[in-house]
C-alpha cells in the first residue's frame, strides 16, 4: 500500500473501533509535533484510548493506552496486503502486560518468512519508515481477507479493553472464526428418521422404471465411481454404487430426472449425504470426509 491507502486505511480501523464501542469520541489532528502528530484519535470510556499516528519519525502507527500506559504499539508499515488478502506479524512487546497479551492471543513464530520481511522492508524503504524488520514476531494475520482482518483487530482492540480494567482477572479470547470447531459437532444427527425417509425417498424415486436408464448412464459416465470419495468396488460383477439426485426431491416438483441432475456416490456417501434435512451437498461431504 502506499502512503495514501495507508492513511485510509488507519481511518477506517479508527472508525471501526468507534462503531464496535458505543459512546466513544473521534479527534482529528490532536497534536502536530513532528514527527508525534495524531491523526485521529479514538476517546472511550475508563480513560482508554486508539490513536492512529505517527511515532518517533516513522508515518503509520497504531497505539492503544489506559492513561499513560502504553499497552500496544503496532507498526501498520509492516502490513502487506496483496490481491486483497492481508499479512501482518507483531514485532515482540517490551512491556510484561504487552506481552501477556500477546502471548494470549497470538503464536510467535521464531522464524518469519523471509519473503514478508524482504518485502515489508521494501514498503518501509518507500514510506520513509524505519526499515528495520526483526526475524521473529507474532502472527497476527496471513492471507486474511479485509474482513478477517478487521474481525482479528477488533478482538485484539476488545481484550485490549477488557485487559486494562481487570488484568488480574483477564482471560485471552480469540476470535469466533479461530476457536476450534467440531466438524461433526450439530450439523446432522444418525437418528433422524425425517433424514433416513430423505434417503429411501431418493434411492426408491431414482431406480423406478423410468428412470433407471438415466440412472445406468450417469453411472457409466462416471466410471462407476464415488464422486465424493473415489471408492470403485466391484463384487461377483457387479459395481457397488448408486446414484443420487442433486435437487432435494421433498424441495422440488421435479418428476423428471436429467442425466445433469444426478452423481454417482458410493453407499456410504450417499448416506451421509441424507444425514441432513435438507440432504447436504457433495462438496459439503468432500469437506466433511477432509476434516
């Protein structure tokens, strides 16, 4: 980003900070000293505050403080964003709370990529910052898109925030998109009969007389294969796979099946596949299966 996006784009962190703290205050150009001017300043409550400005000659920081406590102070020079997706590691804090913080939320990583420093330190060069890059850092973000970004700075702005007024009692919370996830965990229950119904009404619907010759080409176009998991089995002769309709039959008037609406899936697959009401999708499974 040049220096412009760059003034932008502290803009609408600021902003985003004001939105997500209701009853906070936004200053614009608090102070001009050189090399110490603050763009904008965000005022909330308990004496906590975000400022984006510059530090100590360098044009694009971030500081965040309860009163005279410096709790972060993020070098924004040291984001690269690159078809629309971010990458930004944390220079280490000096401060104990910092770090607590840091450490919390966050892997240091011993080894940044030489790739991100060579060219962090190339954007530095171009924005007359400090072009010093350490090895080591905290991983912040990599390839995030604008609103992963913003949802991991908001998160880090908020336990910030919860940090300040109760230290002692403060417990690092990472955002919604990066806490563990069953895969399997609400999204489909072995006992659903409305489920194991959706599962006779395909197969039963599918092998009727009509369409059974549309149901023995869509096999043979797919090599008697599981779309889903590859599994290709025969026994005595005879291919141990079915078919599946990709229009929900109970979500559809649909009486007549098109080659195009169907795919091959294995037994197993194409029960999984009804374990859900409505069934899920193929590439539901596939993701499912990779978990």
């Amino acid at each position: 980003m040049n220096r412009k996006e760059f003034m932008e784009f502290g803009k609408s962190l600021t902003n985003l900070i004001a939105t997500n703290f209701s009853g906070s205050n936004i200053f614009k150009d608090v102070q001009v000293i050189p090399g110490w001017s603050i763009f904008y300043l965000v005022e909330i409550e308990n004496n906590f505050n975000c400022q984006f400005r510059e530090w100590a000659g360098n044009p694009f920081y971030f500081v965040v403080e309860k009163g005279n406590r410096k709790l972060a102070q993020l070098d924004l020079t040291k984001i690269l964003k690159e078809n629309g997706k971010f990458t930004w590691y944390l220079s280490k804090p000096t401060n104990k709370e910092s770090l607590k913080i840091y450490d919390a939320l966050f892997e240091f990583i011993s080894e940044t990529p030489i790739d991100y420093r060579d060219k962090v330190k190339e954007q530095k060069i171009l924005l007359k910052s400090n072009p010093t890059v350490f090895k080591s850092g905290y991983l912040f973000v990599e390839d995030a898109s604008q609103d992963q970004f913003e949802e991991q700075f908001i998160n880090f702005i908020r336990n910030i925030y919860e940090y300040s007024k109760n230290p002692l009692n403060w417990k690092g919370k990472k955002p919604d998109s990066q806490k563990p996830q069953n895969a399997n965990a609400n999204i489909f229950n072995l006992e659903d009969i409305e489920a194991e119904e959706g599962y006779k009404e395909d197969k039963v619907y599918l092998y009727t007389h009509r369409n059974r010759d549309i149901v023995q080409k869509r096999k043979e176009l797919d090599n008697y294969t599981c779309q889903i998991c590859g599994f290709n089995f025969a026994l005595e002769g005879k291919h141990i796979i079915e078919c599946h309709h990709l229009n929900p039959l109970s979500e559809s008037d649909i009486r007549i099946t098109n080659i195009n609406d169907l795919i091959s899936v294995c037994p197993t697959c194409h029960r999984i596949i009804h374990l859900r009401k409505p069934p899920f999708t193929p590439e539901e499974v596939k993701s499912l299966l990779n978990k």
